[in-house]
C-alpha cells in the first residue's frame, strides 16, 4: 500500500526525470516540431506545451532558437500576414534536416535499447536488439 | 484594458542588456519577443481573459538572464586551444592601446573642428582656408594676423563645413570605439 509520502516522492521523481529527458532531447523536439512547415516562437510554444515532456518556457524557447540558427539547422524568415504583426518563422535548412534524421534514429536506438533492458530485467521475452550504425 | 507597462520596463532592461550583440542582432531579438507578447495579451483581450502579466514575463526569466542567453556564445565560443591565453592577452593589450589611441585621435580631431568653427564666428579675419602655393595648396588656420598674399576660398561656409567635420569623426570615432570595446572583454 501507497503512503502520500511515495506518491509525493514518486511525483518529483518524474518532474525531476522529465527536465532531465528535456534537456537531451531539445534540439531533437524543436527540430522535429518543424519537419512539416514554417512555425512562428509562440506557435511552436503552444505545440511543446500541448505534452508534458516537451513543454517548455519562453526563455529556453527563444535563445535555443537563436542557436539552431546560428549553427545553421534553421533559417527564420519575417511574415506579414494581412494587417496582422509580423511574426518570424522558423523553418529546417537542409542541415536541419540532416541533424533531424539523425538524432531520430539515435533516439529510437536509445529507445529500442532501453525498452529490451526492461524487458530483459523483467523476465520478459527480450525485444529485437538492432546493432547500432 | 490590460496594462502595457511591466512589458514596457521588461523590454527596455533586455534592450539595454543585449549591447553586446550586433545592433541588428539585438534589434531583431528585441521585435520577436514583443512580437509574441503582444500576439499573446491581443488574444487575451479578444478571449475578455485577464492576463497576468508577471506570469507571461516569468515565462521568459529576468530579462538579465534571457539576455544573458543570447551573449553566451559570444563570452564563450568554441574552447579555446592551448597558449590561446597568452594571444588572447596579448591581443586585448594591443586593443587596448589602439582603443585609447582611437579615443584620444579621433575626438581631438573632432574637438579641434568644432574649435575652428568656434573660432571662424569669433575672430574671423584670423581664421579661414587659404589658398596657397598658386593654388596648389590649401591652408586651413588661426594665425596671428589675416594670411597677406593668399585669398580665403570658402569664408564664412568654414562654419559649417568644419562643424561637419567635427561631428562625422565623432561619430566615427564612436562606432570605432564600440567595435573595439568588444575586443576588451
């Protein structure tokens, strides 16, 4: 049986879990997050915060922005729509889309592994093990 | 109506933190962010939401840390090899020198046109470009006596012409200054 101390305890774990996840996987979810189309900062901000692993602030937003840009995975272009304000976009350069590709893949990797570990510890079949490239 | 006024105070203290960057580097980070605070408060008043504005502004940190993260690439950059130390000392050093040099050359030169501008309204039959050597050469000065053999070329249009002057190269001076005082730190 649960004590509210564990269920307290087991709650910051998972916070604590979740920024760290976060951290490894920014430059992963920003870039992903513009594979499909040209994304304005707030836009994009929404789309992170609708799952809790992802979510972010504005203030992680913005300046990682600004260094996918300088490193040159993303290029930012001002649009103007109608009367609307002008909003920049961002959207993945051909390096972007190579860094994407690849991160991806060591992420499923990652994934791949730690789910046969789990598996494996706990006496289940153990899943199909890919080498990795 | 939702108060622009923390937005307002928040933006000018990032304004002025991010000197460090490129003018247009610093201008364009500073028309993005207002660019969402403003998209996010005119949804709030058309949605009639009150908006808590500390709460939007907390979202990006204090405006000295938010800063802070876009100047971080130029105080760090790639780790430096080994002895970059020594070059790098050397190399402030020598900025240093050229950015007091710089200071004192260009708004002496500065000083000194506005001086003569000063000088053509107060006195002058003693001030003034003239035409020398058979035209060959020009004498800009403040002589004791009006130059004898020589006749003035531009008279009174000195006034602006050396105001000019002086102004430019101490704008000059200025955007040189603030080039180098990026290589100081």
């Amino acid at each position: 049986m649960f004590e509210q101390g564990d269920v307290v305890g087991q709650d910051d774990l998972r916070e604590k879990w979740q920024i760290q996840l976060r951290k490894g996987t920014l430059d992963l979810v920003i870039l992903a997050a513009l594979q499909d189309r040209p994304v304005y900062g707030l836009a994009l901000l929404r789309q992170l915060q609708r799952f809790p692993t992802t979510a972010i602030s504005e203030g992680t937003l913005y300046p990682l922005l600004d260094r996918l840009k300088r490193d040159g995975l993303v290029s930012a272009d001002w649009v103007q729509e109608g009367d609307s304000r002008p909003r920049k976009y961002y959207q993945l350069t051909a390096d972007g889309r190579l860094k994407l590709a690849a991160l991806a893949q060591a992420w499923r990797q990652s994934v791949a592994d730690i789910d046969a570990l789990l598996a494996a510890t706990t006496g289940a079949a153990p899943a199909r093990h890919r080498k990795p490239t | 109506m939702i108060s622009r006024e923390p937005i307002q105070t928040y933006m000018r203290t990032l304004a002025a933190r991010l000197g460090r960057l490129d003018p247009a580097d610093a201008d364009e980070v500073i028309l993005e962010i207002e660019s969402h605070l403003q998209d996010v408060l005119e949804q709030a008043e058309v949605r009639g939401e009150d908006l808590d504005i500390d709460a939007l502004l907390q979202g990006f940190g204090s405006p000295e840390a938010l800063a802070a993260q876009y100047v971080a690439h130029i105080q760090t950059g790639a780790p430096p090899p080994a002895g970059f130390r020594v070059i790098q000392r050397v190399r402030q050093t020598v900025t240093r020198g050229l950015y007091y040099s710089m200071a004192a050359f260009g708004y002496a030169i500065a000083l000194g046109c506005l001086l003569l501008a000063l000088a053509k309204v107060l006195q002058p039959s003693l001030v003034g470009a003239w035409s020398a050597n058979d035209g060959n050469s020009v004498v800009v000065a403040w002589s004791g006596s009006p130059h004898p053999a020589a006749q003035e070329v531009v008279g009174y249009w000195l006034v602006p012409i050396a105001l000019a002057a002086g102004l430019w190269c101490a704008e000059l001076t200025r955007r040189v200054l603030r080039v180098l005082r990026r290589g100081l730190s």
